[in-house]
C-alpha cells in the first residue's frame, strides 16, 4: 500500500485517530499475532517520533539486567528461548541471553551480511566504539548492509555475566540520509547511561 502518498496518509491516520488509536506501547498485546503488522502499519502512518516523543521512559529488568528505553518501544519476548525484541518503525532493539563462544557478535554480523547483504561489494563487520558496560570495557561491531530497498546499520555489543551467560545487544535502524534515526538515538543512549548487571554467578 502507497503510505508514502500524502492525500492517503493523511486519510488513514484520521481514521486512526478517530477510532481512538494512540501510538503507546501497551496498546499492543506483546503475545498477539498481530502486533508486528498493526504496529508497523501504524508506525508508517504515524511517522518517525520527535524528540520529545522519546523522552519518557520504562524500565527493562529481565534475565540479570536492568536498563532504560523509550517507553513508546514494543517489547515482545520470543517464547521459546530468552530473547527480547525492543521496536517501533523500521528500529529494533534485541537483548539475547546465551553461552556464546568469544568472538560470536562479530561472527553474528558476518552470518547475517552473508544471507541478507544485497549489496555489489561484501559487508564487512567494522570494530565499534568500546563501552565500560557492568565494570567491564566491552568491544563493539557494526555493519551495513543493503537490502530491501533499505540500508540497515547492525550494532552489537557481547556482555560475558558471572552466571556463565551473556547479555547479547542487538541494534537494527534503517539509515536515512547518511544518518541513523532520534528513535535508535535515544534507545541507544538510554540503555548505555542505565544499564545495571545484577546475574549473580
């Protein structure tokens, strides 16, 4: 459907916001089977949030791990294994707990530019900026990849917990003009100045 045209974007959100539709994560059940599709049909129509929009905040406290995130983000958690997924739009944020072998965020981003990079040269994980995470200097990776029409930016950070687990940080934004959105922007730096390691070992 023609989102982008402004006579039919213009309509349909009038009709959302005469049915009484707001744009809040609690609207949308984190289990239903439509909370993907409804939700990024409403995110299309709506547009990307403002500055503001972002601004108020929930706590995330799951799995040994607490942080803050824009409270407008869904989160859904896969039922079968412990993974979170934080989204609005074309922005996602994942959080995976697992035992992984040193060196799996960079081979992550490698797997993934080798199935989904469409792109005339390879994709090639590049080192991130480090961050102190927990008392510890934890080593970053990113990549772009392109696909669907879109240039994606994958940003992940790999944090080893005294229970033998590790918190896995996914970031997924879409890059528009050179530049990632206020959406992973504020996500990104919530999480970073709140994040709190309580797993015990």
């Amino acid at each position: 459907m023609p989102f982008h045209r402004p006579d039919l974007r213009a309509g349909l959100l009038a009709v959302l916001f005469a049915a009484g539709t707001t744009v809040s994560a609690a609207d949308y059940p984190a289990d239903s089977g439509w909370n993907t599709f409804w939700g990024s049909f409403v995110d299309e129509i709506v547009g990307a949030p403002g500055a503001e929009a972002l601004k108020p905040t929930a706590r995330f406290a799951e799995a040994g791990i607490a942080f803050d995130y824009p409270s407008l983000l869904r989160v859904t958690r896969r039922a079968d294994d412990s993974r979170w997924r934080l989204w609005r739009g074309d922005f996602e944020f994942e959080v995976h707990v697992g035992r992984y072998t040193e060196g799996h965020a960079r081979n992550l981003l490698e797997l993934m530019g080798g199935v989904l990079h469409r792109g005339d040269t390879p994709a090639v994980p590049e080192a991130a900026a480090p961050l102190r995470l927990c008392d510890r200097e934890i080593a970053g990776w990113r990549v772009r990849l392109h696909f669907l029409g879109d240039t994606h930016e994958y940003l992940v950070y790999d944090l080893p917990l005294a229970d033998g687990d590790s918190r896995l940080f996914l970031f997924d934004d879409v890059v528009r003009d050179g530049k990632l959105s206020l959406t992973h922007t504020a996500a990104f730096d919530a999480w970073r100045g709140s994040l709190r390691c309580t797993a015990a070992g």
